[in-house]
C-alpha cells in the first residue's frame, strides 16, 4: 500500500476490513485511507491593499500534524484555506500529495480533505447522523451511513445514542465532536482544522484533544490544525509553524522553537506561552 | 406535478363560461354596465327587456371604469352596456368639436356614433332620451352664503371652498382641467373621493363642493344645489346603449329589441328611478322590471318578485343570512381567484427567487421590477389587461398573479441570500455545489422567511381578488363594487367582511404550513 511509504502511519487494516466490500460503481472506501503530504511555496495573497499572506510557505509530511499559531490577523486561517481553494492565492503554489490544487476540480479537491470550521458549521436543519453523512454522499458513497456512525464512534459520540438529534440539541463539545466525525467520515487524506476548540471551556477542550487523538489513531491522515493556544499546538501537532504578518516565522518542532528561536517575535511568544501555562513543557 | 395539473384544470374550469360565452354562435348575450347606481338600473332594464324577448343574457355589471368597458366592448368580450355621448366623444375618441357643434346633442351623437364604428366597429342605439350631465354641486347654506348659483359664480369664490371631486372627474379634459381653464376655477384644496361617499362628505361639510351626475337620486336626498353651467362648458350627455359588433352582426333581433328603449326615458323619470335604487335602496331587478312595466315593454307578470327587496330594518346578520347563497358562490369563486392565482406565483417566484440568487448581478433589478409592478394601481392593471385577455376570469388571475409575484420573490431572493453564512460556507468547503448548497442548505433554512412572503402574497391577492370584480370576474368584490355605487354600505359590507374574514384564515392556514417547514433549530426557539 502507498501509505506505507511515508512511515510515520499508523496501521490502516484495523478500520479497512469492512469497507473493503462495500461499493459497486465508486471506488472502495479504503482507498482514501491514504494519507498526502501538504506544501505550501512563497504564497501571496493580497486583499487590495492588505496583504493577507505575503511568501508564506509550509511543508507537512504525510500522516503528520502540523500546527499553524500566531495572533489574529498573522494569516493563518487564510493559508489553510489555500489547501480547500476557499481562497486562491495571487500566487505561490499550493500542493496536495504531489498536485497542485488548482488542477483540481474545486469540488473533487474539497470532497477529499475533511474540514472543521471554528463554529463547528453543522447544519442546523440535520440530524447529526446526515450531517456526518454528508461527504460520503457527496461522493455517491453507498455506505454513507455506515462510514458516519463508524466515525461518530470514533470521536465518542455513538449513533445509537445521537445520531437522530439535532446540532441544536448537543453541548458546544458535542457539536465540536460531532463536525470532527464530519470531517473524518469518507476517510480523507487531509483534515484541515481551523480553531476547532477555540470557543470551548478547558475541560471540553481536554476531552475534544482525546477525541481528536482518537481520530488520528484510527483513520492514517495528514492534518493541519489552526490555533492561538500554543500548549494545544503543542499536544497536538508534531511540528509547529509561528506565523506573523503573512508569512512563517519559524516552523519547527516545539524543542526547536523553545531551544532555538530564529526570531525575537518567536522567543517572546514561547515565553509568554510558558508563563501562563503549566501544561507547556517543552522535553 | 400533479398541483400543476390541477392548476390547470381549474384554471379551464373558470375561464370555459367566459371563452364560450366570448365564441360561441348562440352564446347569451353579455349585458355589462359600469360601477354606479344609474349604469346597474340601465343594464339591468337592457337585460330584462332582451329575457323577455328570449334572448339568454349574462350580467357583467359594475365593470372598473370607462377604460374598461368600453375595452371590454372593442374586445367583443361584452356585447351591450350604457354609456354617454360627451362622455363617448372626450374619453373615448378624445375628440375636439369645434365650439358650433360642441353644445348641440344632435350633432355630438352624429359624430360619436360615426367615429365610434369607423374606428372601433362599435355601434351606438339612438338614445334613450335623456342627459346625465355632471352636476356642480354645493350646500344650499354655502349657495346662500356667498351667492352661488352659477358655475361663474363659484369660480369668482373658489378660492375659500375645498372640494371633492371623484378620482375620474379629476383627470378627464371635460372635468376639472377644463372648468379651470373655461372658468378660471382655482379651489382653496381638491381631495379625490370614492363616488359612494362623495355626497356625506359634502353633507356633513367635509368638503364644500363635489361632482354629481344631474339624474343622481342623492342629489335631492341631501339637498344640494347645482350649479348652472353658464358657459355651456360640459357638453352633451346623452345616454345611449353601445353594442358590439358581434352583437350587430350576429344578432339583429337583440338590436331590435334593445332600440324599443330608445326616447324612452325622459330626465324626470330616471331621476326617480334612481332615487327609488339610491335613496329608498330597492331591489335593481324590481325597480327595472317596474319601469318596464311602466313603459310597456314588458308583462306586469314579470319575475319582479324573484329577488328580495331590502327590507330596511332588517338586520344585518339577517341580511347576510337571506344571501347565504349567492355570498356563499362569491366566496367560492374568491376563494379559487386566490388559490390559482398564489399557486401559480408560488411556482413561478420562488424558483425565480432561488435563480437570483445564483445570478446576483440580475437579482436586484428583477426584484424591482416586480416591485414596480406592485405598484400599479389595480383598476389601471385591470385596464391594461383587456386588450390582452378580456374580461373575466383569465385576466383577473393574471393581473392577481403580477401582484402576487413580488413578496413571495423578494422574500425568496432575500431568504436564500441571507441564509446563515456558516453553514453555507461548511457546505462549500466539503464540497457541496453551489446548486447543492442552495437547494440543500439556503433553501430549507430560508423556508421561514419564504413563508412569510407568500403569507404576504396571500393576504394581498384576498384583498385584491375583490377589485376582480371590476372586469367580471366575480368574488365577493361584486356586492363591494355594487355597494360603493349604490352607496349601499350593508351591501358594501356583506363583500367586505367575508373577504376580510378569508385573509384572516388563509393566513392562519399558512401560519401552519410555515411551522412545519421551519427547520427544527428555528422551530425550538420561535
């Protein structure tokens, strides 16, 4: 299996053996399993004058997480929008696995990353099972259901339990958990989270870590998680990207930010980091 | 699919009467008149004399104003209703005569009946006999008060006196522009008034001065005086029945018979006749068939017992229960206006709606446009309709329709539009098609606010369903047009409250169909 090249996966048969018979005219479930590589070179994008993203570049090996921090308005939610073609750059290129996204088709491209917005962005008129259905049938997958309750179970939310509520009748956590599912229910590649837990209480927040951790171990996938929290980023993620005014400060593990900030921008922000959260300690 | 059908189907159903009385060879006659008291008497005579003959005969009374049907003549989509040579000759022919001929009956008539059948093939009787010209008239203390009886003399006190003057006789050459350019008029203020309220405006002195018709029973009723016409600035209104030319190639024996009327009908006689409808509120049908009794055309036998006579002191929860039926089939009808017309805006506005939102650039001058639409007042949209589809049923839905379209698109448009960013955007970012995320996204959420525009659309087509009247298209806007000629406020009212009575419960059934397509989230909080 090509996945295997890129080391750092975890086992994939656990989850593959049931879908391996599931779908007629589309290809089998298991073959998304596939964990891609991102990049990002010298991209630049400008809203008239304002320059959101000015030669940021990023390189995530398949099946790793990557943390993008910094302030509002440092351009991180911008360039993960890059990878979805939410936004295109004025220029620069953005890679999927070995293709640049634009010759994608828009709508093929976003299908095969999954995507957890900030609010969750569940929609309100489905029940959560549909809702985690969603991908799946998007892609005429014949198993969609079966894909959403697997993945509701994943992040601690069994279908026999919520899969006929409403978003509105679940806690913050929940629907957090539930968008989670969302994303990883046609077995993506890529996952891209954008502040995921930022509006949560700390106590949620620690459980959703698990939730999320939980996902990492059960589906092989290359994430890219946008936060302001850098002890999140730090749990989370394998390797960290600071960035400032459009583009990468710094991008290393968090050792080699700590042990070796390039920049002053860097090293005050892993102080201030440190001083107000015990859980950072850097090994 | 199957809606649509049945749409269709009832749609059909309506129209048949009116197409096949418009076509067929032996069809009835169609006897129209327009909206005031005089007009339904002289009709309703026309329409009894030609029954007695054994021609079939359809009443259309009460059709929206000269525009209408003297349209509705040309059209042949009636065949026969009363009108007025002055009337004929500047409304209709927008005509000029020189100022010899302009003052003499003879000579206008000559010219209005020529005209009318070398331009529109439309032919005028000789006439029946007598003038209703317009009547100036004041409050016999206001007359004394500054010495009016003159045309002239009012003009020399206009400036202190305030009057009210209906919308039509505000507009037309041969009303109001003419006696300020012929008199040198200049009122101190001019309110547009509804012909059924004009004479209690001036009676209780909220106007000074109003525009009557010399033969109005009314004007003796309030005891008003009326103004000479010292200029000779009015010309001839002689009343004549005009005919279509279907009804003058297909028929003469209906011609024949509707010239029995002719010189007939002396000014005396109609001014008591229309007393008798006006004042004392008689039954049409028995004082028609009275005068033709009188007159001799007809039996004594005929059927003048048929319909109840007001009976004064009656109630009026008696007086709706006595016309159970007939309100009953105008409800019916109204009730079937409403839902073809909103049906048929409902399939049209809210896929137009979900269009604009895909093609904004477009949204924004569509939606105005309807909007622009809805502002046309209804009599003239009924007016514009004639030349398209007649009269009747057909172009009262249409025109309901235009009226309908604009809430239920703008809604529609504004709904999806603003439906709820995140989600739409979490759609898009997981690949939904911009068709998926407004079918599958914006619409279901925006499901509460298009409700409420066709709530909107529905509440309005009730209430415009009852101006359907004014081209034949029946509802219960028939006894509302009858009774605001006949000053008839029981009459008026018997219209009028059913129809408020059905917006209020059509929109209590749309506030259910609202509920249960409000999504859940929205459900919860509401």
């Amino acid at each position: 299996m090509r996945a295997s090249r890129t080391g750092n996966l975890r086992p994939v048969a656990r989850c593959s053996t049931l879908y391996l018979v599931s779908v007629r005219s589309t290809p089998p479930s298991y073959v998304r399993e596939i964990a891609r590589s991102l990049g990002a070179r010298n991209v630049v994008l400008r809203y008239g004058a304002v320059v959101a993203l000015d030669g940021a570049s990023i390189e995530v090996a398949a099946g790793q997480t990557l943390a993008l921090v910094g302030e509002s308005g440092s351009g991180k939610t911008t360039l993960l929008r890059c990878f979805n073609r939410m936004v295109e750059p004025d220029s620069g290129q953005v890679l999927v696995g070995d293709t640049d996204v634009k010759l994608e088709s828009v709508t093929a491209l976003r299908r095969h990353i999954g995507y957890v917005p900030q609010n969750g962005g569940l929609l309100p008129h489905w029940r959560v099972l549909r809702n985690v259905a969603l991908v799946p049938r998007l892609l005429g997958l014949e198993d969609a259901n079966e894909l959403a309750t697997r993945a509701l179970d994943v992040v601690g939310m069994p279908a026999s339990t919520f899969a006929d509520r409403f978003p509105h009748e679940l806690s913050g956590g929940q629907r957090q958990r539930v968008a989670l599912a969302r994303a990883l229910a046609a077995r993506p590649g890529v996952i891209l989270l954008d502040e995921p837990f930022g509006a949560l209480d700390a106590i949620t927040r620690s459980d959703l870590h698990e939730a999320f951790e939980n996902a990492r171990d059960a589906f092989p996938v290359t994430m890219l998680l946008v936060t302001h929290d850098l002890a999140e980023a730090a749990r989370l993620a394998d390797q960290i990207a600071v960035m400032r005014a459009g583009h990468v400060e710094q991008h290393g593990s968090l050792n080699d930010l700590y042990s070796s900030p390039s920049t002053e921008y860097v090293s005050a922000l892993i102080e201030r980091a440190l001083a107000s959260s015990s859980r950072l300690k850097p090994r | 699919m199957r809606f649509a059908r049945i749409i269709m189907a009832s749609c059909v159903a309506l129209a048949a009467p009116t197409v096949a009385a418009a076509q067929a060879q032996g069809a009835p006659i169609v006897v129209a008149s327009k909206p005031f008291g005089e007009s339904y008497l002289l009709a309703e005579m026309f329409s009894q004399l030609l029954e007695a003959h054994g021609f079939s005969v359809l009443r259309r009374p009460g059709l929206g104003a000269t525009e209408v049907a003297f349209g509705a003549l040309r059209q042949d989509a009636i065949d026969v209703y009363p009108e007025y040579t002055g009337t004929g000759l500047l409304a209709i022919l927008h005509d000029t005569l020189p100022d010899s001929i302009a003052r003499d009956p003879r000579a206008v008539y000559d010219r209005v009946a020529q005209e009318s059948a070398r331009r529109y093939s439309v032919r005028w009787l000789p006439p029946l006999g007598f003038q209703n010209t317009y009547a100036i008239a004041v409050r016999r203390e206001t007359a004394d008060k500054y010495d009016i009886h003159t045309l002239s003399d009012l003009s020399r006190e206009s400036g202190h006196l305030t009057a009210g003057f209906t919308a039509d006789f505000i507009g037309r050459p041969d009303g109001l522009p003419g006696l300020e350019r012929v008199y040198g008029l200049h009122l101190k203020a001019v309110r547009p008034l509804a012909p059924a309220v004009k004479y209690q405006a001036l009676a209780s002195s909220a106007v000074d001065v109003v525009d009557g018709y010399s033969t109005d029973g009314l004007l003796a009723k309030y005891d008003l005086v009326t103004l000479v016409d010292d200029r000779h600035f009015f010309p001839p209104y002689e009343a004549a029945a005009v005919v279509s030319n279907r009804l003058v190639r297909t028929m003469p024996g209906a011609i024949a018979t509707l010239t029995l009327l002719s010189d007939r009908l002396s000014e005396t006689r109609m001014r008591a006749l229309n007393r008798r409808v006006e004042v004392n509120g008689e039954n049409i049908q028995a004082v028609a068939a009275a005068a033709l009794s009188d007159l001799g055309l007809v039996g004594s036998s005929a059927k003048t017992a048929a319909s109840p006579g007001s009976t004064g002191d009656s109630g009026f929860w008696r007086y709706l229960w006595d016309r159970r039926v007939s309100l009953g089939s105008m409800a019916m009808r109204h009730i079937l206006l409403v839902i073809i017309a909103l049906g048929a805006a409902v399939l049209v506005a809210i896929p137009l709606g979900l269009v604009l939102e895909r093609v904004r650039g477009a949204a924004e001058p569509t939606v105005r446009l309807l909007g622009a639409i809805q502002t046309i007042p209804s009599i003239a949209m009924l007016a514009f309709m004639i030349p398209l589809f007649g009269i009747g049923v057909v172009p009262a839905l249409v025109a309901l329709w235009l009226y309908a379209l604009y809430p239920i698109a703008r809604n529609t448009f504004t709904g999806v539009r603003d439906a709820d960013s995140a989600s739409v955007e979490a759609a898009e970012a997981l690949g939904a098609t911009p068709r998926q995320q407004l079918l599958s996204v914006r619409l279901p959420l925006a499901a509460p606010i298009i409700m409420a525009g066709v709530r909107t659309a529905a509440v309005i087509t009730v209430g415009a369903a009852t101006l359907a009247a004014f081209i034949g298209a029946g509802g219960l806007g028939e006894p509302i047009v009858a009774g605001l000629a006949l000053a008839d406020t029981r009459m008026v009212l018997s219209g009028a409250i059913p129809a408020a009575v059905l917006a209020l419960i059509v929109d209590g059934l749309l506030a259910v169909v609202e509920r249960a397509v409000t999504p859940a989230h929205l459900r919860h909080h509401q």
